[in-house]
C-alpha cells in the first residue's frame, strides 16, 4: 500500500512596495496613503515581469495605495487580481508619522530611542507596538498558508511587516537588531508546510535599476 503524504508545502512570495518619494526622503509613512514616485511604478513593473514564470496563483496586498499599486502592475503581468488585505498594512507610528527620522528623534527623543532599542512594547503615543503587530501580521499569514496548501502565492506587503515576518519565519525576537535588507519592490521567498517556516531567498533585486533604496533604521 503506497502512503500518500499529507504534508502539502505552501510556497509565498513577499514583495515589498516600491519606492515612493516619502522612501527616498527617509520619512516615515505607517498607514498614511502615499502614492508610488516614477521610479516606484517602474519597480513595480519589473517585479511583476521578473514572477511572470513563478507559478503564483493568487495575489493579495496591503491596501495602502503604494502596496496596492505594486500590486496591481504585479498582478497585470500575472493575470491575477489582488485580493485587499489590509492586516498586512505598515505599522501605525503614531506621532513620528510625516516626520523624517531625524526629525522624529529631535522632537520626541525618549520615543525615538525606545523605537531605535526596538523596545517591542512602545507604542509611538497610541500608535501600534511590535507585539501588536506581529500577532496582526502572523495570524494573517498563517491564514493565507491555510487558505493556499500546495499551492505559490504572492503577498505584497510593507517594510515594517517583512521586517516582522523574517522574525517569525527565523525564530528570532523582535527586539533582535535587523541583520538584513528591505530593499523597496525587493522579492522574498518563504515556504510553509505542517506549521515549519524556512527562508528560501531575501532582498533578491536582480529585477531592480541600481540603487533599490532600504531606508529603514536597522
């Protein structure tokens, strides 16, 4: 008698937005809706050319217009919809949104240095803390892994939220410094199977111009 297996591995692309004119600014945007630059729609573009042949059967976003437009070219070149999801939407940073990190240090110090010590329970003065947001965020994506056995699907997402993923995936703290890239419309490739994460690929910019900007604090 042949033993059918009943592991079936879930294979998730993770594309992050592409550049907007706040990202090359280095100001920071949380779930204020701010649109792509010109260079971000090419980005966005060339990710979607770049997956043509990857075998995603479905795509979901973020639905935060710079996601959400990434999403969309995706999608055109993959002949797929997005689906809106907004529990993959950007950290709220409460009152350090609009400003320029250096501007965000300067008026509220105390704030700044919790968030540069990745002080996992400040909350940006009602805005969203990490242990928040991870649970948002890995509830969501386990729900996906779910909804998808077997099957290659596509998420596009934020920086602070990748950031939160590559934790999850690697079992590493969320008070742990950041020990990789997020590069704007940079492709990250994670596998689930029976509630096992690994990392396949991160920060892949082949498909990019030079100069894929990561203007996150570490």
């Amino acid at each position: 008698m042949v033993e059918i297996p009943t592991s079936r591995v879930t294979q998730i692309c993770l594309v992050r937005h592409g550049e907007t004119e706040w990202n090359a600014e280095r100001r920071i945007q949380g779930q204020i809706d701010i649109g792509l630059n010109e260079t971000g729609q090419r980005q966005a573009l060339a990710a979607g050319r770049w997956l043509k042949q990857s075998g995603i059967c479905a795509i979901y976003s973020s639905d935060l217009k710079r996601a959400w437009t990434t999403a969309q070219a995706i999608g055109a070149e993959l002949g797929l919809t997005p689906v809106s999801t907004p529990e993959m939407r950007e950290r709220r940073y409460g009152v350090f949104e609009g400003l320029t990190y250096d501007e965000a240090k300067a008026n509220h110090p105390a704030g700044y240095a919790a968030f540069e010590g990745r002080n996992a329970d400040y909350n940006f003065e009602n805005g969203e803390s990490l242990h928040v947001m991870f649970e948002r965020v890995t509830e969501k994506l386990k729900a996906l892994v779910a909804a998808h056995p077997g099957e290659t699907i596509a998420v596009v997402l934020h920086g602070g939220v990748l950031d939160i993923i590559n934790r999850f995936v690697r079992g590493n703290s969320l008070e742990t410094p950041r020990d990789f890239l997020i590069p704007n419309a940079g492709i990250n490739w994670i596998v689930a199977v029976d509630g096992k994460w690994c990392l396949k690929t991160w920060g892949e910019t082949d498909h990019l111009e030079p100069g894929a900007l990561d203007e996150l604090p570490a």
